[in-house]
C-alpha cells in the first residue's frame, strides 16, 4: 500500500530533551516536507526536500533540522524542545519535478508534547 | 513571502446547501493553488487544485475558481452531503518547494 509513515504517533517529553520525529514513504517520491499544525493557524512548512542531501527551509524552521540521505527517510529533529514546539506534525511527500506543485501525501501526524 | 488569507474559519449549512470559501494570497508569482481536505484525526489529502493558467476547474460537486488579477480563488460545494463535513485548506505555491497554507475552514453539512 503505498503511504506515508511516521513515528512515534503520539510523543510527551520535556524540555531540553533531544528527540526525532521519523517520515518514511514507499512512493519513490523525490519531495518530501514537513509541516506543523496549531489551531487557528492552519498548516505551516517547517522544512522541504527536492531530493536526497537537498533540504531547504519552510516558513518555520527555527529550533527544527533535518536531514535526506535516503530518498525514502525524512527524520525531523529537534535538538532541545521547548514548550512552544507543542503541536501536531504532519511530514509530505510529493513526485517531482515541481515539489510542492504537486498533489502532497500526508502522513497520519505525530502528536508532540513539550512540559 | 507569500501570505494567504483563508475565509471564514467556520461555515455552516444544511445538506443539498453550497459551500463557498475564499482565499486571497499575495505572492503573484504563485502558480499552484492546491484545496485540501482533512478529516477528524487524518492528515490533509488533496481534493482538487488548479494552475494560473486556468480560471476554473470542476471535478463532480466541487469546483475551484482562479482570479489572478484580484489574487483570489474560491472552492465552491454544491449539493453538500454530510460527508463533506471536514477542515478545508487552501494553499499557495510561490515557488520551487515552498507551499503556503491557509488557516483552514472548518465545514459543518447538517442533515
């Protein structure tokens, strides 16, 4: 079945305490991205790939990395959480060759909490 | 950077009612404006979208509406069903890997 994964669904931690977020799809897709969603301010881009070792950054990058050694892998990071990263997760994944011009795949969310 | 604004964030009606909801956006280079859907607990999935060369695109009881010129475009529902009751979102495409959403409609169809 062809779909978008991510791991762990559901995630509370504290503050300070590094954690990734892993995105694997099996589409073969060149793009994937990363957004975050907060009531009231719908679904804002984090960071996007257009290919392996190829990432750049979305609208809201800061205290987030990422990195794209497989063309399949898209694990989001973040180095020390802090309570304002409490939010829903969602990573994407789309055929080239115009990335976000395309129809996006959505993985199911992770659910993050920061204390 | 590009910025949409997504109206209204609530939008009611009775079933075989239309839906509309608007977007504007600001970028003019934006040439990809993608309409998803996201049900209660699911990830977005793309329901209709359409490019700047092109005004108007329909797909069954949905349709979308391009105006370049006043930066605006609107997904239209006809003869809502219960299950059309959702969060939608519009985006925008500025450029390369960029997509910008708007701040979601959430739409409620009563039997």
């Amino acid at each position: 079945e062809a779909q978008v994964t991510q791991n762990p669904r559901y995630l509370i931690t504290v503050t300070g305490k590094k954690l990734t977020v892993t995105c694997s799809q099996n589409m073969n897709h060149e793009y994937m991205s990363w957004y975050r969603q907060d009531p009231g301010l719908g679904l804002r881009q984090i960071y996007y790939s257009m290919n392996v070792e190829v990432t750049d950054k979305g609208d809201v990058p800061e205290g987030y990395k990422v990195s794209r050694k497989e063309k399949r892998n898209f694990p989001l990071i973040l180095e020390s959480p802090s309570p304002n990263q409490t939010s829903l997760y969602f990573c994407a994944s789309s055929f080239r060759p115009g990335g976000a011009s395309y129809e996006q795949y959505f993985g199911p969310g992770t659910r993050l909490t920061v204390t | 950077g590009e910025n949409v604004e997504q109206h209204p964030s609530t939008l009611s009606v009775q079933e075989g009612d239309s839906a509309v909801i608007k977007c504007t956006y600001s970028d003019s280079a934006s040439n990809y404006f993608p309409w998803y859907k996201q049900e209660l607990g699911k990830g977005p999935q793309l329901i209709i979208d359409i490019r700047s060369n092109v005004g108007e695109k329909k797909d069954q009881r949905i349709a979308v509406t391009l105006n370049k010129t006043a930066k605006h475009f609107s997904l239209h529902i006809t003869e809502t069903q219960p299950e059309d009751s959702a969060v939608y979102f519009c985006a925008a495409a500025p450029s390369g890997g960029k997509l910008i959403f708007g701040q979601g409609t959430e739409l409620s169809v009563k039997p």
